[in-house]
C-alpha cells in the first residue's frame, strides 16, 4: 500500500504561500502532516490594495478565523460588488454585484421577468436594481448591524477590500498557529530526479530541503513549475491586453465605499479600493497604445493629483495560465500558476480554488498521474471561464474612442465565450460551465449593463401571472430598501469595529436602530 503525503514544502510566500500554508496546516493537523514555508527575505510583499469575491468569507469560517480580526490587521473594508465606469460610452454607469440579483420566480431568475416588464414599457430601473448589494453600495451601508445579522452576512454574499502585505502576514501567524514552519531563505537550485519529481531544493542558508509535496508559490517566476520542470506558459496577452499596472495609494478620504470602483479611460482601467488607513488606487492599462509616464498623468487626474506628489509604482503583468499546474509532485499556485487581470478580483479565489481541488484529488506517494490530469483540467477550465468573463467587459463596449477600445474590435473570441454569446443572444439563457466562478446573474448584470439584451426573454416567463410578478418585483424593491435603512453606515461599522472589542461595540444611536435586522431579499 502506498504511503501518505506527510511532508509539504510551499517555496514562497505572499497571499499565496501563506494561503496555502494555513488551509494544509489545518487539514493535515490529524495526520501528523507537516507544511513548511521557505520564503525569500530578498522579495518584498507587492503589498497593495486588493479586492476579493466571496468565497474568501467561506475560507475564512471554514478555518475558525474571526472576520473582525482579519478585517482589523488586514485594514479590510465591505466590499458588495463592482461599479463600472465609463465602460460602454464613455458616459455610463453599472453595477456588478455579488448575491442572486432578486433570485428567481417559479423557476426563473429574474433577469427574463424584467426583460419582458422591459419589452412592455413598464418604466424598469437597470436590472442590478432588484439587488440588495447594489443598493447597499450606493447607499454605503454595512452587510449587518452592531448586534444582529442579515440573510446577506448569514450567507456570505459579500467580500473584502484588503491589504495584500498585511493579509499575507496576518496569515502568516495563523499558519504557525495551526503548526506551520517558516524558513526564511532563499531557494538556490532545484534538483529534479528521472521521473520528472522534484526531489529537493538547496537553500542559501539551510542548505537542502526535501518533501513530498511542492507547493510553488514563487510568483510569475515559477521557480518549480517552469524554471525547473519546464512547463510552458499560456499567453493571453493577444485576447487581455492590459499587461501594466500603476499602483498609487492615497490618503483615505471622508467615504469609505463599500465597493470596487473601476472607470474605464484611454487604454485601460483604473480601479479605486477603500482600505480603513489609505485608498488603494491604480491604472491597469496596455503597454502597446500608451506609455508608462502618459498612463501616469491619466491616473493622476483622474484622482485630482499632481503626478509627482503621486509617485505611482509600476507593475509588469504576465497574463495567461500554466499548461499544467500539477506536475509530477509539484503543484503551482498563485502567480506561479497563471494570472488573469484583477478586474473582478478573482487572484484570491483561483488560489482557493486551486487548494479545494488539491484536497479532492490529494495524492499518496505514489502520485498517480489521473490525479494530476483531473487537477489540471479544473484549474483550466476555472482560468478559462475567468477569462472569457473577463474579456466580455471589453468585447461588448461601444467605446470608440482611441486606439485600445478600437483593437478590441478585433480581439479573437474563444470557441466558449462566442457559443455563449450566441446562445444569449438568441435564447436569453446563459449556461456557464461546472463549477463556474460567476453564475448566470454575473452575466445578466455585465450584459444588460452593457446593453446586450437577448432577442426574446425566456418563453417560461409567460406561464406566470404577470400582474403577481409585477408585484413580487416591487416587494423585493421595499424588502431591499427597508433592509438598507436599518443599517449602518460602512464608515461608521468599519471605524466601530477597528475601535476594539467587538462585545462593546458602539454604533451612532441613529445607525444603530435597526441593527438586529435580519430581513431582506439578497
């Protein structure tokens, strides 16, 4: 009978090792597993702004980890969704928010219901306005009040804005808690045996360092994956052409905005994210139509700085994904394992992901190769679904305006994104594929927020009667609103909650009165 992985060797740190070592840690505690950290002192932590979805909230229950004292060292905020600006014309707002979007009616998202109220003349707000998320965002509210909770937090549907640095080592002593080694060294060589294995790794200081299991959490450059097991790399940059980053932090302001604020301009994006000590801010923009110092003087108007007081730090991104994330006994994880642009945020989740499957599929010594197939499979399709909802942000826009909106006109569809296309187009169904990151109302909501409405809305809509679901419509419109009002303000729930004990909480009488609300309609 083949022997258990015992020994795990995670090379690098960062959101990913650090991830990486607190999930393993945890599961193998029983076993008598032991997951050791070896992380370079030379390589700084990126340490910026970052926005996360929501399954971050589930890793972090899963785990026993108290979410007031995440927030609190990770200078976390709310996050409710994303707001898109300027992204169709030029001159337009929409939302993409987490949660079910109003849920559905007999069977039916909502989407076709007001689709066909749409189709009828009835005076429908955009769809997004059926969501309570959306409606906390603009309003800047808490997920929950001081005391009491709501359908929204009970279920999770909401999710963070953090700093990167300061989440990594916030993990970082959660790890060590749960028994985790730390190494801090520098992997010098790699020595790989005649199966393909990795067989150790020599160190500056600690010389060679041997496991079962290698987790390559070094960044883009692979050290495992591809430096010494040679896996090629998939590169996206001819279908997402943003692949530069300006990262400037700012002072926090007087709003903290519970959501990811993303403006479309000349040859990308900027993003603006609300931490509890500073505003993290920057522009993901394409090398090819627009230079570093041009991109900097775009950032800094936008947020109304003199671009030497704002001194942005630039970022090369290398987008696209491993071959194979699982080779042999080495795994690839984080920016090792690929990178797709942070529009949706979804760098923390694909590290997630990639753990939940390496548990699925965990191998013993004898590393069978159908485990590694199966991994690599799922890792792939998760990239390429992420992907194709990402470059639907780009390929449905209007915007003619300069040179990098135009290229897009030209932009390969994947065989996937384009049937998807087709079949909403004609049916108004979206079908994403298993185990989707974003379910069908992400898709409405990037859809109908760009105008791509389908020909007919589902036939299935007209078996209901209309005049009830015209009333079940505004029910979930009050039901969302009254839930709004009896809660706090986000400022005033973020600055409660970083004053220190969570049982003597105070709120501001005013906010507080509705605190233990637990109604609504997510």
């Amino acid at each position: 009978m083949a022997q258990p992985v015992k020994n795990i060797l995670i090379v690098g740190g960062g959101t990913a090792g650090w991830m990486a070592a607190t999930y393993l840690a945890a599961q193998l505690r029983a076993t008598g597993g032991r997951v050791t950290v070896v992380e370079s002192p030379a390589i700084p932590t990126i340490g910026v702004g970052e926005a996360t979805v929501p399954p971050l909230v589930g890793f972090l229950r899963i785990l026993g980890i108290s979410e007031d004292e995440f927030m609190r060292r990770s200078h976390a905020t709310y996050k409710f969704g994303v707001k898109f600006v300027n992204w169709h014309n030029g001159n337009d707002t929409y939302w993409h928010p987490f949660g079910p979007v109003g849920g559905d009616i007999d069977g039916l998202p909502i989407f076709h219901y007001w689709l066909k109220s749409l189709r009828g003349g009835y005076p429908e707000g955009p769809y997004t306005s059926y969501s309570l998320q959306t409606l906390l965002g603009e309003e800047e509210k808490a997920p929950r009040g001081a005391s009491g909770s709501t359908l929204i937090y009970d279920r999770g549907q909401y999710a963070y804005h953090l700093d990167a640095g300061a989440f990594a080592e916030f993990l970082k002593g959660e790890a060590m808690k749960r028994g985790a080694l730390h190494i801090a060294d520098e992997v010098t060589q790699v020595a790989v045996d005649e199966r393909g294995h990795i067989r150790n790794v020599t160190t500056k200081q600690n010389g060679v360092l041997s496991a079962d299991l290698y987790i390559d959490c070094s960044g883009f450059r692979a050290l495992l994956a591809e430096q010494a097991l040679g896996d090629p790399y998939i590169d996206w940059s001819d279908t997402l052409l943003c692949d530069r980053a300006l990262a400037a932090p700012l002072p926090l302001g007087e709003r903290t905005s519970p959501y990811t604020r993303a403006t479309a301009m000349s040859s990308g994006w900027i993003w603006q994210i609300p931490l509890t000590h500073r505003v993290g801010n920057g522009y993901v923009y394409s090398s090819k139509f627009i230079g570093e110092d041009a991109a900097g003087r775009e950032l800094a108007g936008l947020l109304g700085v003199e671009l030497d007081v704002l001194q942005p730090r630039g970022l090369k991104m290398k987008v696209g994904r491993r071959t194979r994330s699982w080779q042999g006994n080495c795994i690839a994880m984080g920016l090792a394992s690929g990178f797709v642009e942070p529009i949706e945020s979804t760098g923390i989740f694909i590290i997630q992901r990639g753990l939940a499957l390496l548990l699925t599929y965990f191998p013993d010594l004898d590393f069978d190769p159908n485990l590694a197939r199966r991994y690599n499979e799922r890792m792939a399709v998760t990239y390429d679904e992420i992907r194709d909802f990402i470059l639907a942000h780009y390929v449905l826009t209007k915007r003619t305006d300069s040179a990098f909106w135009n290229a897009y006109r030209e932009v390969p569809l994947s065989d996937s994104l384009r049937e998807l296309l087709e079949v909403y187009d004609r049916t108004g169904m979206v079908e994403p594929v298993e185990y989707a990151m974003f379910p069908p109302p992400s898709w409405y909501c990037i859809l109908a927020g760009q105008h791509r409405l389908p020909h007919i809305y589902r036939r299935g809509a007209d078996l209901s009667d209309f005049s009830q679901v015209r009333r079940i419509l505004d029910d979930i419109r009050a039901a969302n609103a009254r839930l709004a009002k009896s809660l706090p303000s986000h400022r005033a729930y973020i600055e409660m909650l970083n004053r220190g004990d969570p049982a003597r909480r105070e709120l501001p009488p005013a906010a507080a009165a509705g605190s233990a609300a637990t109604g609504g309609i997510g």
